[in-house]
C-alpha cells in the first residue's frame, strides 16, 4: 500500500475514534454529542428496540446482553460490568441498503443515557468481519440523562455489511432510552397510507390492527390504515375493532367488498390513495391480515422508501409464525419458465435461524411478497395496477412488470412480520390452481416460454400426481392449464367465478378432504401401520421409477392393505407402492386418505394429456392474447368497474 494511502487511512481512522480529554468531554470526532437531552435535527429511519412485541418472540432477536438487565421495548438498564449489542436481526442498520439505494452517506446513532459506560460503533463487512469506527465513553453519574449522537459514514459497505452498536456499562450500571438510528433530512415525509386486505379473519385482522394502534410513533408519518374487508365475517362486528378504532381516529378507512381475493383487496388500497390524492405522491404499505405485526417495519420502509436515489418497491422479510427466529428468504425471485416461485437469490439466507445468523452480503431481489411491502404511487402511475387474477403470483407479476421499466424491487432486512410458515400449508388445496394458472399468465407475459419444455414438465407432474394417488391435484393441475387457454377474457370478473368452480369441484375428490386423525373414514386406528420411505432414489433413476410404479399401480400391484406415511415421507414414490394410504397433512392437523381409482386415473390421464397437447400447441398465441390484454386489464377503469364504481 503507497506510503499516503496508509497515512490517510491513519487519518480516518483518528477522526472516527473521539478520545476522552481529563474533564471528561469529547474530541476528535465530528458531529459527536454527548451532553443536554435536546435531540439533534434529523429523520429517525430505525429505532433501536430492546424487546419483542410479543411473548412468543425472543428478544435475543432485538439485542444481545450480557449481564443482568431489565428490558422494555424503547429501553435496557444494564447492571454493573453488563453489555449490550445490537448485532441482531432487528438491531443491526442494513448500511449496505442505504449505499446502494439511497444518497444517505452519514447516520448517527442516538441514543438518552443516565450512568456511565462506553459507547462503541460497530461495522461489518460482506463476510461479517468486523470493524470499529467509533467509540464514545458517557459520564451521566449525577442523576441527568444525558444525549449520545455518534456519527457514522456510510461509504464502505456496497457489497454488503452492517453497523451496530455496544453498550457498555460501569460499575454503577447503565440504562439506555430511546435509542435510534438518524439521517439528515429536511422536509416532510412523503405521506403512507397501510392497506390490510381480510377475508373472514376478524380476529386476526383486528389483532394486527392493534398492534399498529399501540405503537403511535409507528403511525406519526402515516395518514391513512384501509381495511380492505371481503368476507362474510365482518371486522368490525368485533368489540376490539370499535377500540382500534377510538385509537386510530380519522386515520382508520373501513371498507367493505365482494372478495376479490388478495389482488382486489390490495388494489382496493392503491385505487383509493390514487383518488384521494390526484398526482400527489405517497407510498402504500400491504399487510396481510393474520400476521403478527412488527409496526417498526412501516417506519423502516417508508423512510427508506423517502430517500432512495428512484422510486422503488421496498418489501419487508418474512419471519415464521410458528418458528419466530427463522427468516423465511432474505430477497428471492422466480424462475419464469419452470413456474417456480419463493427461489432464494445467491448468497440470501433461506430458513435459516435468524438470532444465530446474519445477512451480511447486500441481495438484491426479483420481487417481494405482500406480507408487507411498500408501493409508491409513481409506480403504479407508470406500469398500471396488478392484475385481477384474484390471488397467487399477483406480487410476483407486479414485481416484474415494475423492474421490467426500470423500478427495483428492495428487501430490506430488520424490516418484517411473522407469517404462517409455508412449509406447515399443504401444497394439495384449491389454492393451487391459481399458482399454477397465475405462473402461466405471468411467463406468458414477461418471458418467451418454451411450451415444449413447459409441457413436458407439467406432463411429468401429471404423472406423479396419479401414481400417488392425488387425483384432485391432477385434476386442479389439468383445469389450471385449461383455464388459462381460455386467455384472458376469462379474467374479467377479478378471478370470481374460477375461485367458485375450483373449490365446488375439488370436492368430489376424497383425498382432498382433511379428516382427523383419530376419526379416519371406516379404519381405526389399530388398521393402519406407519410406513416410513426408504432413501431418496438417484435423480438418474427417477423416470425408470415413475414407469414402473405408473404400471404396478395401473395392473394393481401394490400392498393393498392399509398404511399411514408421515408427511415428511408423502412422496410419489413411496406413496404410489400402496393402494390405500393415509398421509399426515403438512399442516398437522389431520389426514388425507387416498385410494387407488383405475378408472378415475384413466379419465384423468387422457384429459391431461389433451389439455398438455393444447398447452404445447397453442402457448404462443395464446401468450400474445395475455399481452395484448395487458393495458386494458391493469387500468384504472378497468379495476373501477370491478368496485362498481
């Protein structure tokens, strides 16, 4: 390294650790505070919690302590000698993010003080190698609380890290309040408005409600929280609806709809900011309704949202209800062609415990779920609204319509709710149609799909589903396929009539139907013994496999009494060895019972085959129909005919 590259990096390095003169003041950092508590000017963009919002949430996930301590959500006393790091899921300031997108290049941590201790900044880098950059020691011993303001340059971070923050106590203790992470900004924050779309879960929607209403410092930069309500079950028949909305006030929208599924209802919410404010700009934050709610999430991406260098989608992580420390992907996308959804970017964590983990390299994302994301307006006023395709792969379209004219789609880490854990949904439910049709429209519309790879994919799974049995998924598989060769037309009633059609026709097929486990149809318990899979077949030998267990089932040789497999081991080619099976829901809420049907599997299997043919033959123009349609089925009008108004 030349001789003033070492020198300028002794210089920096000076300027970003302060040294402590004999009175007991600070030197040798800019903009560093310690002393009144009048709070400096600046835009809080990520306070500094110390506790979940729930019991069911550890707070390793907020900070780390050693020592004794007593936490509260906005606050820590630190016993004598004890420490706190906020290297955590929630504590750590996604510095990278801000490099990357934003023209943020300075963030000060700030934080209210009373004893004394030190003070440490903290940053990582892409491998989560740490580093200092600054540190402070604070004497507030006489009974005052003191201000901390410690600066931080945000200019080593583009292909990853993270800054943090230690605490250290004294010997006399220490106790930390309202702690946040600052950027300079003058001005007023472009306005949020939540939308939260519900279908027949009034409890869960008013439970998320008030998550959002407790936490009023959450809610300062929002103007308006739609509920979007299309079920029968009505929300605001609850008695906690009436106190969430004393809470709210004006700011609370009620809205009441036919169910147009998750794409009307959160439309609903962009239809609503547009008329209301004309050209303005503002920026609609989706939730879903059964989350538990982190309302730190709607601070963080909507002032991220307000200072990125161009509008841009800004999506919080999903966390797991049933699993709180596990991170559901840090930034994902789809592979168009194979109709694969939820695929973790390179180097993303996926599944992973996040208290015990860290998303040091900065990901970037193809699109983001609508668990929580962030639509500013100016998007929606350039590519149009989502499609009317009821539910499924709508954020996934939107996502890649969006990128496809220039507006990036940001994952922000820290920002998150816990959503029901994918993995405990069964993947044999009505629902499926629409990820497989909606798959289909969406590469119809963004990609050249090779419809000869594409059926013989589909062809494949048709077989799978029949060699296990799984006559209602080949059936949902083939109507899936057909439907979308309607084109479409078929779309114009926002998904109505094939949300209808497909849950009336699933159940004329039993394996469908969830039983529980101790009252399984005309066995008892003592019927049926556990049969667990054998290893996992080479992929080299997966057709040989499929063959020989299409002609055992279709000549009936196979165990013909009764078993139960787990779900874990509900695999075609374990399950396809026997003719009558009971396999554990992934849900683990009971049982599908499947028996063989020759003549069932004949129907089905020539049907498919058919609709594979058309697939095949008819993808191209069909795909061109789709694109055609585009403009005129994500306008303004056409989604105002679909609300009648």
């Amino acid at each position: 390294m030349p001789y003033e590259s070492v020198e300028r990096l002794r210089e920096q390095m000076q300027e970003q650790h302060p040294t402590v003169t004999e009175n007991g003041e600070l030197s040798g950092l800019t903009g560093l505070q310690v002393g009144s508590t009048d709070r400096p000017s600046g835009l809080t963009v990520q306070r500094t919690l110390f506790a979940a919002p729930s019991p069911l949430v550890s707070d390793d996930m907020y900070a780390s302590v050693k020592g004794s301590a007593a936490r509260s959500r906005a606050g820590i006393q630190l016993g004598p000698r004890g420490s706190v790091e906020t290297n955590t899921y929630f504590g750590r300031f996604p510095a990278s993010y801000w490099q990357r997108w934003t023209t943020v290049t300075e963030v000060a941590f700030v934080a209210e003080v009373e004893g004394r201790g030190d003070v440490e900044i903290v940053a990582t880098d892409y491998e989560g190698r740490r580093r200092t950059v600054a540190t402070a020691r604070v004497d507030a011993t006489s009974g005052t609380t003191q201000l901390v303001r410690i600066p931080a340059r945000i200019d080593r971070f583009v292909d990853g890290g993270a800054l943090f923050a230690r605490l250290r106590a004294g010997g006399a203790g220490l106790t930390v309040h309202h702690a946040e992470w600052t950027v300079p900004f003058e001005g007023r924050l472009r306005p949020a408005s939540v939308v939260i779309c519900t279908f027949n879960r009034a409890d869960d929607c008013v439970a998320t409600l008030t998550a959002m209403a407790d936490d009023p410092i959450a809610l300062l930069d929002v103007d308006t929280v739609y509920v979007v309500d299309q079920g029968t079950d009505r929300v605001d028949s609850r008695a906690g609806f009436q106190h969430v909305r004393e809470l709210l006030g004006s700011k609370l929208v009620y809205l009441n709809q036919p169910n147009l599924g998750g794409a009307g209802g959160f439309t609903r919410g962009l239809f609503e900011v547009h008329d209301v404010r004309g050209q303005d700009h503002a920026n609609v934050i989706f939730m879903d309704d059964d989350v538990l709610c982190e309302p730190e999430a709607v601070v963080r991406m909507n002032t991220f949202a307000n200072l990125t260098t161009e509008p841009a989608i800004v999506g919080a992580q999903m966390l797991y209800l049933l699993h709180p420390d596990r991170v559901h992907v840090g930034a994902e996308a789809a592979d168009l062609q194979r109709l694969e959804a939820g695929l973790p970017v390179k180097d993303a964590l996926a599944n992973r415990n996040a208290i015990k983990n860290k998303q040091d390299f900065r990901v970037d994302a193809a699109y983001n779920g609508w668990w929580s994301c962030l639509i500013p307006s100016e998007i929606v006023a350039s590519v149009g609204y989502p499609l009317p395709v009821f539910f499924q792969w709508d954020d996934i379209e939107f996502g890649y319509r969006s990128r496809a004219q220039g507006f990036a789609t940001v994952t922000l880490p820290g920002a998150a709710v816990w959503h029901a854990d994918f993995a405990w949904k069964d993947w044999d439910e009505w629902h499926r149609y629409f990820n497989l049709r909606n798959a289909m429209i969406t590469a119809a519309l963004h990609i050249d799909v090779d419809s000869k790879a594409l059926a013989a994919q589909l062809r494949t799974d048709l077989f799978r589903y029949l060699v296990s049995m799984q006559y209602g998924m080949a059936f949902t598989l083939i109507k899936a396929i057909e439907d979308f060769l309607r084109g479409p037309e078929f779309l114009k009633d926002g998904g109505v009539e094939a949300a209808a059609a497909i849950r009336r026709d699933r159940s004329d097929y039993g394996e469908t139907i969830r039983h529980p486990a101790n009252d399984v149809p005309g066995l008892r318990p003592a019927d049926m013994t556990i049969h667990p899979a054998a290893s996992t077949p080479k992929q080299s030998l997966m057709w040989a496999i499929l063959a020989k267990r299409a002609l055992g089932q279709w000549r009936g040789r196979v165990i013909g009494h009764p078993v139960a497999v787990p779900a874990e081991d509900a695999h075609w080619w374990h399950v396809s060895l026997f003719s009558h099976v009971v396999v554990t829901d992934s849900s683990q809420e009971g049982v599908r019972v499947r028996r063989r049907d020759k003549a069932l599997a004949r129907t089905l299997l020539v049907r498919g085959l058919r609709a594979l043919r058309r697939l095949r033959r008819e993808m191209p123009d069909v795909a061109g129909t789709y694109r055609d349609a585009m403009p005129e089925l994500t306008s303004r009008e056409n989604w105002a005919r679909l609300y009648g108004r």
